[in-house]
C-alpha cells in the first residue's frame, strides 16, 4: 500500500481552516493543523469575558464571491424567510438565495444593518464621508465648500505618480479631505507617515469617489436640500446596507469549522508552534514544532505544507540557503499589532439627534490628540454579543507596535486610558463603567511599507519550492479580508489537487478594489 501523503497546515484561522476542511472533503490525505494560540479563528475569533463577546477586527460577513456565501452556510444556516437576501457593502451588492431557516435557537447568521460613522468634534458624519447636508451642518458651509474645490483642483490637477499614500488621498479626494479626515487616522492606524507608505495600500483597501456622483449630490444639497433628508426613501435605500453575521461572533463560525473538520478526520493541535521548516532540494519534508503544552519540541513529516503564519518568521524557520536579498526583504517586513479595549457600561452618553441610543456598529474617532482609532458597538452587531441585553457592551481599538509603550501598558491603565479619552469627546461617563478587559493581538495588519517594495523577490523565491502553499493575510503579506484569505485557501488546494498547476492563482486574489473598508 501506498503511504498516506501528510498535509501541514500552519495556522488555524478562516485560510487555515478553509483548506483544511476543503482537503478533508476532496482527497484521502493525512491533514495536520498545528495552531499556535489556544483558541481558533486567528483575528477572526470570538473571545468571551464573563459572557460579553468580543470581535476583535470587526468582522462583517460580506462576500461577492458566491462560492464563500455558500461555504459560510453550511455551517452556519442563515435565519431568513426563504425570500432572496440582499447583502450590500461598500456600494457592492451580493443577492443571494438560502433555505428558509426559522429556528432561532439553533446556531445560525442574523442579517444585520451595516452603520458606521465618524466622530469628529462631537459630530456624527457618514462615513464613508458624504459631501451632503449632513456633513455641512456638522463642519460647517466654508469648510465643506473647500473641501469640494479642493477636489475639483485634484480632478483637473493630478499628481501624475503617486509614490506614496498621501498622492493616492489627494488624487481621489483632494487635499483638504484629506487632511481633515485621512492623514491623522491612517497614520494612526500605521505609524507611519503616509509619505512612507506605498499607494499600493489605497488602491487594494479604498474605493474612489465617483466624481459625476459628488458633483450630483453637491449641488442637490445646496439647490434641493429637502431631497437629503432621512425621509427621503431614494437616501434611505443607499444608506442602508446589510451583512451577515454569526449570533454570536466570527468565532462561532470557525469553532463550527474546527468541530466539522475533526469529524472528518482533520487533526487540529493546538498550541503547537512551528519554529523550522526542514527541507531536501527545493522541497519540505518536515517541520519542527514547539509544543506549548508538554513544553517539548517534536518533527513532523511533510509532504506538502500550507501556510498561513508571517512570510518573515517562515523564511527565518528554513533550513536551506535563502538568498541574501530575500532573507533581507522578509526579516524587515513590517506589521501592526492591534489592541481592543473592552467596556461595559449601562448605557452611552452619545445619542442620536432623536434622544434614543446610536445604532451604529462602527465609530471611527478623528478628533486630533486621541490614541483610540475606532470603537465597536458590540451590542450593535448581534444582541447576543452581551451577557445582559440592557448593558452596553463596546471596544476601543488601539493600533500599536508590539513592545511599544502602549502594548506594554497593564490591563488597568488601558482600560483608565480608553475610559479618559472616550470621556473627553463625549462617548461615555468614565464614572460610570462598570467592568473591562483588554485582548492583543501581535501582527494584526501587514504593512505597505520598507522592504514591501521588494516583495516580489520573495515571492519568486517561493515559487522555487515546489511543495509549498502560501495564504491568508499574513501567509501572502496581504491586507485580505476575511473572504478574500478563504479564495486563497481554495486556490492552493486545487492547485495542490493538480499537483501544483496554478500556484499563481493564489496572488491573484483580492487584486480588485470593488468594495473595502478598513479593518
């Protein structure tokens, strides 16, 4: 008998567990998952304090692709009458058909109201910005009538290349915009200028401004301003967007996965840390694992690896000659490590106009001097993301570098420090929380910056492999979303099902700029 090919896997987030689960259903292999934290999901999981859930990226279940709309109810059925569903994101529209699914106390997806906004100066304005009269109201007729001269001046006057992120702004949203709402938030999200960052971010995570659109909806504000009201059912229908969501976070989602895939036979290990690739010629046989848990290091035989783990702690794990400029251009890639700061409270001091509680899932914080860059509405995103319906449950979202002072900081003075600062523009009473906890999560966002320029050197060196799949955000250096690290996954497994036909396939995901948010 022939032996049983051994597929690694590194890392059990939504790629990891995507191929694993695609391997089990279409082949006989032998899949290993080793994972390295205690819990599935990667960014995408769900971690509970004391029945109050937290969503560590924000994760609004949203997929052009019908394959991944498909993928996502066979584990999680949609609650829905049997009507086609409509899912909008960004201005891209996905209907879908899914079975009726009424048993609301059996694991299932709400369809949920996408809203977020922006909180500048104690203002809520649409985001993505709107030059409406909504947002001249709130920043004022001078500042919006520069705003739009400003962008007429990009649209006729283009910076001919863009070198950077600040040209990418400024082409698609003239100056002033950008300096108002774009350069402080990115380069918080970052820590970089945006000088110093490749265009290459833009054009992969924001869609660009229609300018026919602007023009249309500026002069309708100032000539017909009762046509931009919330009455009016034409706004309402372009405000409104839905997404799916698991009741209980990303998490459920991939815990139902992980339970799926053990079933079929997929040995999931948790807590095992890959720290060397061994390889013979230009293929891996074996990787060395770091067991956590009996604090022992083992092999494990490999035929064919797939990975997910950062391009730069995998180059440094290979056991072969790597050249020199490769190993130059991965051991400086950069990332952003991220904190959410959970609070609970009985109830926000921000309302909306009409006195009653904000709605919106997102609040993206632009008030200069403020560390926080966004915060979640936890119980916004499903009543069930909260141990008590009436208390409200959120998260500030710090960007960081790990090591740094504020990645340092203890669980107590971050949660002071989100409590003092969301006091200071008026989201909350800090007299009056109740409770929080603080969740990290190292390498969070891979960085457009340094040595990316480089990239594809590290990609072509990857190429000489030939037993070696890389995907997801972090396995492809790639700000994916979450559907776009699942096209990934299946991308490598049909190549690895051919015997490595269209490995390319895999870098040609999330190649478009349909629809994006940042996350």
């Amino acid at each position: 008998m022939s032996k049983q090919e051994i597929i690694v896997i590194i890392g059990a987030g939504p790629a990891g567990l995507t191929a694993a689960y695609e391997l089990a259903t279409k082949s006989d292999k032998h899949i290993v998952v080793l994972e390295a934290d205690d819990q599935v999901g990667g960014i995408s999981k769900t971690v509970d304090y004391k029945g109050n859930k937290i969503d560590i990226g924000g994760h609004r279940f949203f997929s052009k692709s019908e394959w991944v709309l498909n993928w996502w109810q066979k584990f999680l059925p949609v609650l829905n009458d049997g009507k086609e569903i409509h899912t909008t994101y960004q201005n891209s529209q996905k209907a879908f058909s899914a079975k009726p699914f009424n048993n609301s106390s059996e694991p299932h997806m709400l369809i949920r109201p996408r809203k977020s906004r922006i909180f500048y100066n104690k203002q809520l304005l649409d985001y993505p910005i709107k030059l409406n009269l909504n947002t001249l109201f709130r920043i004022g007729f001078w500042k919006s009538f520069s705003i739009f001269i400003s962008l007429l001046i990009s649209r006729f006057r283009p910076i001919k290349e863009e070198k950077n992120l600040e040209d990418f702004f400024i082409n698609r949203f003239g100056k002033k915009l950008y300096e108002t709402f774009f350069k402080e938030y990115t380069e918080k999200v970052w820590g970089k200028a945006c000088t110093e960052i490749s265009p290459e971010w833009g054009r992969q995570r924001i869609k660009g401004l229609s300018f026919k659109k602007i023009l249309k909806h500026y002069f309708t504000t100032l000539f017909y301003p009762m046509r931009q009201t919330f009455g009016n059912k034409e706004v309402e229908q372009t405000l409104t967007e839905y997404f799916l969501y698991p009741q209980k976070g990303p998490g459920q989602l991939w815990e139902t996965v992980e339970a799926t895939c053990r079933t079929k036979g997929v040995d999931i290990r948790m807590q095992q840390r890959v720290t060397k690739v061994k390889t013979n010629g230009n293929r891996i046989n074996a990787v060395e694992v770091w067991d956590k848990l009996t604090q022992t290091t083992y092999t494990l035989p490999c035929d064919q690896l797939i990975s997910t783990m950062p391009v730069r702690h995998l180059i440094a794990g290979l056991d072969m000659v790597v050249p020199e400029k490769v190993k130059s251009v991965a051991s400086s890639l950069e990332y952003r490590d991220f904190m959410i700061v959970g609070i609970l409270l009985d109830e926000l001091k921000l309302k909306n106009g009409n006195g009653e509680s904000i709605d919106d899932n997102w609040l993206y914080i632009q008030d200069q001097g403020m560390q926080v860059g966004r915060v979640q509405l936890f119980h916004n995103w499903s009543p069930e993301m909260t141990a008590d319906p009436d208390k409200s449950w959120i998260g500030a979202e710090y960007f960081c570098q790990e090591g740094d002072d504020l990645w340092q900081c203890d669980d107590d003075a971050l949660i002071s420090l989100a409590a003092e600062e969301l006091h200071r523009i008026g989201l909350l009473d800090s007299s009056k929380v109740l409770d929080g906890t603080v969740v990290r999560m190292p390498k969070a966002y891979p960085s457009y910056v340094g040595s990316y320029r480089d990239f594809e050197s590290v990609k072509s060196f990857f190429n000489t492999i030939d037993n070696v799949y890389l995907i997801g955000r972090n396995g492809t250096h790639k700000y994916n979303n979450q559907d776009h690290s699942m096209l990934t996954a299946l991308e490598a497994v049909n190549s690895l099902m051919d015997n490595g036909k269209n490995k390319q396939s895999i870098w040609h995901v999330n190649t478009e700029s349909a629809y994006h948010e940042a996350s």
